[in-house]
C-alpha cells in the first residue's frame, strides 16, 4: 500500500479527538494521528445532559434534547 504525504491527504486536515465518543485513531492512508468514533456503548466522560446528537456522535455536545442513558462502558 501507497501512503500520502500529510498535506496531500485525501481525508485531511487531521484532528483529534472530540467529545465523549471519539477516541485517538490513526489514518490508513497518510498515517496522521487522527480520531475514530469509540464502539457503540463505550464513552469518554459523558454527554452534557441535553446532548441533541445521536449516540454515537463525532465531535462536541449539542445541547436542545433529551441526552442519552447512561453507558455501558466509561473511560476516563
């Protein structure tokens, strides 16, 4: 396999992880510390308590909903 400089990256620019459902990654294609979403279940902390995303969300929070039961599995 072929990898890609970081600034040519197809799936750049890179972050890291954001809010309770993400979790360090990696890419495949250009090998940059990136984010992944955690399975389904699994969390960093917790939502705020009028979390409107789905569960799992990429990113932050939005408040405006019903938040989510508690998780199976918290970390952190």
């Amino acid at each position: 396999m072929k990898f890609v400089h970081p600034d040519e990256c197809p799936d750049g620019p890179h972050r890291g992880p954001e809010g309770p459902c993400e979790d360090l990654g990696q890419c495949g294609k250009c090998l940059s510390p990136s984010w992944r979403l955690r399975p389904k279940g699994e969390r960093f902390g917790d939502h705020i308590p009028d979390c409107s995303l789905p569960d799992p969300h990429p990113g932050f929070c939005m408040g405006g909903g019903w938040g989510h039961p508690p998780t199976e599995v918290m970390r952190g």
